[in-house]
C-alpha cells in the first residue's frame, strides 16, 4: 500500500484509489511493488510512504524533490533489503494487573520492539471525585515507570505509548490497584465488593436481604451501586418506579468516584407495604439489580 504524507491511501495492491489517473501501480518483481507518478506537478513533491501488512508493519519513507538540471535520480532501497518496523509491545515482559500495598515501591515495564527504536511515553487515566474521566501526562520517558510511594489515589489505568514514526504508534495497559494497609484492629469483612479502576458495569449490594418494622412506624431499605462511570439507582415495586412522595423518600450519598449510596424511606408502614422492592442500578456499561423483603415485625 502507498499512502501519501497525509495518510491517504493512494493505491492498494494493483488497484488505484487516489482518483489520480496519474498514478500507477508498477509491479515487476515478487517484492517489489513501486508508485508511478506521470506528468510531475509541484503539489506532487513531498513524502510517501509504503507499508507492508505483516507482522511488524513494514514500511518505507521516499521523498520526491524537485531535481536540478543534470542531477540523477537517487536509488530508492528495495523493501526486501532494507526496512523500518513499527513497535510491538513485548508481552512476555508484560503485566496487565499489578497490585502494590499502600506505601510500597513498585515498578511498571513495557518494552517495545521496533526499527528504529521506538520512543516511549507515560500517562494515567483516572476518575474524579465527580466522576470526570481525566488523562494526566506522566511527564516520564523509558521502558519503567516507578511508584516510589505508593498510595490510594494512585489506584488507576497506566498508558505506556510508544512510536519510531513507522505507523501504527502502539500502547500497552496496566492496571494498578492499590491496597489499602488497616491501621485498626477491626476485623476485616468476609467479603469484599466490587472495587474497579476503569470503565466497568455496575454491581448492586444490598445492606440486609430482609427488613423487618413494625406497622406505623418508617422502614429504611438502604442499597449500593459500584461501578464507572459512577451508575444511577431505581427503586421499584411491584415493577413500578418509586418517586420521592408522600409515601417515600429516597436519599442518596456519593463516595468515591465510583459508589452511591441509597435509602428508601417507607412512611407509616401500612399491610401493603410488606412485599419485595428491588434496587435497580445502571450506567452506561450495564445494569444490576438485588432485592429487599420488608416484612411486618410482630414482636412486641
């Protein structure tokens, strides 16, 4: 394929798509495939480049310039002899996850292959308290990217980017999770929820599969959502969504960049609200949901 110094395709295999009745495909030996340019106009002059679909990408840069009056036409290297490849993240060196403990070292590596040797660049993507999807340019160059100190907030997906100018640039993706060290002697849950660093569907927790409250008296039926971004709750009845009214309020509370809060009030409980409400969470990724019985509690 010849593509011009834009990108734009200009021919593939035998066929043309420049438009350009000017340019042709020459196509003499098994791995020599070269442009033809009839009728040469200044707005030809510049760089055109041939890529070879294997695995690297190989590719070759020639220049057309406008030559003096008695000057020869340099020799242009035949793709078989001489070529640059694209990069190519080596994996066999390369960790996806990596979890680290709060206030440890640690060290992330990509390596890339390439001709030249490709240029390596860091950035973090990672969420705001308001659920903000922000790239921050690590301001690193190189194979490793250390966390010197690691803390909570460097939780988050590393980006290591890499080019030679031979086309395609390449990156590779590295999830950091970083844990939380316990400075109390509390003991820990059984189970731990779902705690993502990236674009992720929700999950529904519920606090309690059954509430029990006397009639007269408010319930409170209390729900969590995880996800990124940061997913809405629903709560339903009877498959019918419940609004703020005088029959119920709802109260939400944020934490994090990916968890919200929800509790359902049921005002003056009454025989016909002992049923199961669910609690309903979704974002653009996907939805969940879990349920809550509220039952009449008959003790005294």
């Amino acid at each position: 394929m010849w593509q011009d110094e834009k990108g734009q395709v200009l021919t593939l295999r035998k066929k043309t798509y420049s438009g350009d009745r000017r340019h042709n495909v020459l196509h003499t030996e098994r791995i020599q495939w070269s442009l033809e340019i009839r009728d040469v106009k200044p707005d030809d002059l510049g760089v055109y480049t041939c890529v070879v679909s294997t695995k690297p990408f190989l590719t070759r840069t020639v220049t057309l310039r406008e030559g003096k009056p008695g000057e020869g036409v340099d020799k242009v290297p035949e793709i078989g002899q001489s070529t640059g490849s694209s990069p190519q993240l080596v994996r066999d060196t390369f960790r996806e996850d990596v979890h680290v403990k709060q206030y440890q070292a640690v060290t992330l590596t990509c390596q890339f292959t390439g001709d030249p040797t490709p240029t390596i660049k860091w950035e973090r993507r990672m969420w705001t308290r308001d659920g903000v999807k922000v790239v921050e340019d690590l301001k690193t160059d190189g194979e490793t990217y250390t966390l010197t100190n690691a803390q909570m907030e460097d939780t988050g997906v590393y980006v290591c980017r890499a080019s030679n100018g031979s086309p395609p640039p390449v990156q590779g993706l590295i999830r950091v999770k970083v844990r939380e060290v316990m400075t109390t002697t509390t003991p820990l849950p059984t189970t731990t929820t779902f705690d993502p660093i990236d674009d992720a569907a929700p999950r529904a927790y519920s606090f309690g599969e059954v509430v029990y409250q006397h009639l007269g008296r408010d319930a409170e039926l209390t729900c969590k959502a995880v996800g990124i971004p940061r997913p809405t709750i629903q709560w339903r009845v009877d498959g019918d969504h419940i609004q703020d009214n005088y029959k119920y309020t709802i109260r939400e509370q944020q934490y994090r960049h990916h968890t919200l809060h929800s509790a359902l009030l049921v005002k003056s409980v009454h025989p016909g609200n002992f049923k199961k409400y669910e609690c309903y969470v979704f974002n653009k990724y996907g939805d969940d949901r879990t349920t809550i019985v509220l039952a009449e509690n008959r003790n005294p």
